[in-house]
C-alpha cells in the first residue's frame, strides 16, 4: 500500500516527449486543440500540456542548475516537516462566508492548470518511515526529528518525497548557471477543461462515445458515470472490485468524492449540451456536436470562475489600485502575454487553498438539515460512496452547504499526520509537502516575491511584524530560519495578514493577480473574445452570462431539487436562500439554433 502513494498523488499521463509539438496551426479553425498548442500563433507552445512551468523570478537552486534551495549561508533549510509542526497548527476553524465548494472548485481549477511531472512514479524514498538504501536520484525524502509529538514515537524518521521531472532529466549535461532546470507541467495552463477532456488526442479518444458528441458514460441505477478506470487497481485504493474508480480527462479525479463530483458535473453537462445541440442540428455529425458542446462547456466555465468564484477571493479594491481584478477581466486577447502556468502560483500561492479543506464531508438532506458524514481520508482514491442510495445528491448538498475551513495557519489534523494513510499506522504532512515542493522547484524567497510586486523588502525580522498576522509571528519565523532572506514564499505567504475583503495577504495576491490576468488576457479563446473565428455571437454570449455553479448542480444531480442561487457563498435567510432549481438562471441552448 505504501508503494502506491505516489499514485495517489497525482495519476501522470506521459512523458513530456510525448506531446506533438505544432509545426503549423489552423488559422481558421474556432475550437482550441486539446494540447494547448496554437492558441498563440505566434507562439505555439506557449500555454500548451507538457512544456515547462513559467517564472517570475529565475530560478534559486541550491548548486545554481537543480538541487533544492538551500539557505543564504549554505547550509540545508530547516526541514519541511519541522516548519510545519512549529509554524502551523492542525485546529479545524471554519469559514462561515463560503461553502465547502469554493475549496473544491480552487482545486478543480488548480488540476486543469497544472500537474507536475513524475508525481506518480512508484519510487520510494522512505520505507517504514525510514530512508531505503540506494534511494532513486530523484528522492528528497522530508527529514521528521526523533522528538516529533506524532511520529517520532513511531519511529518514522523520514516522509516519502520525488522531485518533479525537469526538462533537463533527460540531458543532465544540458543544464549549466545558464541554463537551469524548469519542471514540467503535464496539463494545458488554460481555462479549458482539461480535467474533463484530457490534455491530448490520445487521452480524449478512450473518453469519447463517437456518436451524437458525447463523452462516454456507464448508466447504473439511472444515473450516468464515467467510464470505469481499466488500471483501477493502480490508480484506485479498491475495498473490493466493483468499487467505482472512473476514467477521465484527470487521474485526479478520484482522489476525493467532492473532487469526482465536480468531474462528474462537466462530463453530464456537456452530454446536456450535446444532446440539445443534436436536436437544434440534427445534420451536425459527432465531430461538430462534439467541438461545439466542448466549446459551450468550457465558456460556461471560463464564465464561473471569472466572475462567480474569483470575485470571492480577489474582489475588486477601491482607491485605483492598478494591481485588481479589474485588470485581469481585460477584455481583449494580446498575443504577447504568455498565458502559461507560473510555478509559483501552482507550487505556492495557489496552494493556500489547502488550509480551506476540511476532512469530515457532510451529507445533507434536501431542507439541509444533516443525515451523517464521511472521512477524507476513508474515501481518498475511493469515490465508491457516490454510487451508494441517496449519497451523491446528498454529498452534493453537504458540499454547497458546509462551511470550508479558514484560510489561517492551521491545516486539517487528517490532512498534517495521516495525509493517504490507508492502512499504515502514518500518513503524509501536506503542509509540508508543499513546503518541500516549493524546495524542489527553485522557488526563490519570500522577500525576492516582495521585490517583483513592488512591496517593501523585509531587512530583518523586526520588519516583518507590520506584515504578519500578529507581532508574535516575526518572532515565531525568526526562531526556525537563521536569516530573514531564508524565509519561504509559501510558508510567509500564509503569515501574512488578509488584505481586507479577500482572503490573501499582499504577496500571494499579488502572484494569484498576475496569473490570472496572464491566464485570462493570453487566451485566445477566452469566451469574450470578439474574433468572429473563435468568438460567440451577441445572444450566445448573453446567455452565456448567466452560467453558474448552482444551475450546472441543479442541471446534472438527480435528487437535487433546490439550491442557494450563490453556490459558493452560505446559504442565510435573504437573497441566498435555497430556492427550487427551476428558478435559477439558466443558459438557453436555444440561441444556438
């Protein structure tokens, strides 16, 4: 079981060579290829699955090519999981405003931007808790002290850890000072569903039924699913074989039942979307259907994020601030902004959604009330409960209705000592992964972030009380790193005190800002777009407006008769009551006649 955690962390589709690489692009063409590529036709890499992540910064090794960062003075960083048992607690502090679904759709989000490379290979570092003899090059196996309050008395000595694949793996005498390593990202750094549709040909194809342009769906008990996984007994942790372990654009998907569900919801509304895009043109072949259901289900989407859930945790600042959400929702593409997944949003800045997960899933009856909960950690890489009597439609509910945890200095008991436990006696730290992550990959310090936005320079500790959360957290940060430069991007990052009305302090918002706006303004397709090859008409995109997240529930879960209009937001006894599904604004398909 231990071997299999690497599974489980992300289920990796390829080798980056793999990929086929545009040597021309269809010019004329209104549907974006399912590799990224020709998005920019200038650049017809740029954004596309398998290419390395983008930087803001240059890259800070420990050697100056590859190995994790070290400190200033040269010697190894403070271990990850020492950080987290000191710095950050395990207390579960709910988030009144926002339900449980905006945690899960962040991550949904987070998956179709990035997933790292090598993450899934079954290469141990630790064994028992202890170092294996003879490690593979890639181990960084995260020291635990013998003193640590939950595992040390196990004996665990270290947690399992692979670096990323980097594009200088396959030549290692490529890389040079001039030339350091970047890891690579696996997925399309575009808005585009691609944990639906997968990020190639040769992973959509097992997902298409080839006929009306539908996805492929299993019907049990009058519901449709994915297809079943046929290496579920490597991707999936099966109590027994009938268990549900399903295929589709991500391996992810199964990591959760909150998380399948999500996966679920956009596999069932582009089957909506086709079938009345067959019954408007039934001489439309499945190609056409296909293309344009896929093109509708990434535009409502596109629209979702945008402006129902990003608004929520990046809000539009007053006093003109240049750096807002206003920028980003510029409405016109520019072929010079390269649109691809910065390494430290998805490795740092992006992963302060982890302190909103919350391991106990509620379910809920339809008037709300709650009929029982289940364990994260019972159910990762077994979403099986789903297809139990009543569960999805009450798994749905819990997830619209349950608050998420806070985004603070804490992370959920289950998720810091028992992350993918099955049935070893420890799990994994996430905290600390990430930490190690962010190692991995170069990122560079906390303060050199602080320069790119513009902010002030901490000299010395004493500069950082005016930043943090409380003047005692300078304090706690100058206990465990040897100088202020030592300190972390994503363990800093967290410290930082809420810019008010958003849920980040300065710096994180400042990276998430940056890339979204490079996400949205770099994508050709984007559903604004006014190109009339890759564009919708004035209805279309009227209609398009009203898509959210509480109508594509109502839409694809059967049992679902009523929800809160604000889907992400608490449900309160005002304007965001739980209301019949009927009333709700909804898309009509009609306008593609």
């Amino acid at each position: 079981m231990w071997m299999s955690l690497k599974l489980l962390l992300f289920v990796c589709c390829g080798w980056w060579s793999d990929c086929a690489q545009a040597t021309s692009c269809n010019v004329t063409s209104p549907y974006r290829t399912l590799d990224g590529t020709c998005n920019n036709l200038q650049n017809p890499s740029w954004g596309a699955a398998n290419t390395a992540y983008g930087r803001l910064i240059d890259a800070d090794y420990g050697d100056g090519v590859k190995s994790p960062r070290k400190a200033t003075g040269g010697s190894e960083l403070p271990s990850a999981r020492l950080l987290s048992m000191k710095l950050f607690g395990d207390e579960n502090v709910l988030e009144p405003a926002f339900t449980l679904l905006s945690m899960q759709f962040g991550q949904l989000v987070a998956h179709d931007m990035g997933f790292t490379s090598g993450s899934a290979d079954i290469l141990p570092c630790c064994s028992g808790g202890k170092p294996v003899s003879n490690p593979d090059p890639r181990c960084y196996p995260i020291p635990v002290a013998a003193d640590d309050p939950v595992m040390g008395s196990a004996g665990v000595q270290c947690l399992d850890f692979l670096r990323t694949i980097n594009d200088c793996d396959a030549d290692p005498g490529s890389c040079s000072k001039s030339k350091k390593a970047e890891q690579l990202n696996l997925a399309t750094s575009f808005i585009d569903l691609s944990v639906v549709y997968g990020n190639s040909v040769e992973e959509n194809t097992p997902l298409r039924q080839f006929t009306g342009g539908l996805l492929k769906v299993e019907t049990r008990d009058g519901s449709d699913w994915p297809p079943r996984n046929p290496n579920a007994s490597t991707v999936c942790v099966q109590r027994n074989a009938e268990d549900a372990c399903y295929l589709t654009g991500d391996g992810r998907a199964n990591i959760s039942p909150h998380m399948a569900i999500l996966h679920i919801l956009f596999l069932r509304e582009h089957n909506r979307i086709a079938k009345r895009l067959a019954a408007l043109h039934p001489a439309w072949n499945d190609e056409k259907l296909f293309q344009e259901a896929r093109r509708i289900n990434i535009a409502q989407y596109q629209q979702i994020v945008f402006y129902e859930w990003l608004p929520n945790f990046l809000p539009l600042p007053e006093n003109g601030d240049k750096r807002s959400l206003a920028s980003v929702l510029d409405h016109e593409y520019r072929g010079d902004v390269n649109p691809t997944t910065l390494n430290s949003n998805a490795h740092a800045a992006f992963r302060y959604f982890h302190s909103a997960i919350v391991a106990q899933l509620h379910l809920d009856h339809e008037n709300r009330t709650k009929a029982g909960e289940i364990s994260f950690t019972d159910h990762t890489l077994n979403p099986a409960i789903l297809e139990a009597p009543c569960k999805y439609a009450q798994l749905s509910r819990g997830l619209a209705t349950q608050p998420m945890g806070r985004i603070d200095l804490n992370i959920d008991h289950e998720l810091k000592h028992n992350l993918f436990k099955f049935d070893a006696p420890f799990g994994n730290d996430l905290r600390a992964i990430d930490i190690q992550r962010a190692r991995d990959h170069g990122l560079p310090s906390y303060n050199r972030f602080r320069e790119w936005c513009g902010l002030p320079r901490a000299a010395n500790f004493d500069d950082l009380t005016s930043l943090l959360h409380s003047p005692q957290d300078a304090a706690r940060l100058g206990s465990v790193y040897a100088s202020v430069d030592d300190v972390e991007l994503t363990v800093a990052g967290l410290f930082e005190k809420h810019i008010p009305g958003t849920q980040v302090g300065a710096t994180f918002r400042c990276i998430l800002l940056e890339q979204f706006h490079r996400t949205r303004v770099g994508d050709r397709f984007f559903f604004e777009t006014s190109d009339p090859t890759v564009g919708f008409s004035k209805e279309q995109f009227k209609q398009l407006r009203k898509a959210n997240i509480a109508r594509l529930l109502c839409d694809n879960t059967p049992k679902l008769d009523g929800m809160q209009p604000k889907a992400f937001a608490a449900i309160d006894a005002g304007s965001n009551k739980v209301s019949p599904c009927s009333g709700l604004s909804e898309v009509d398909l009609d306008s593609w006649k």
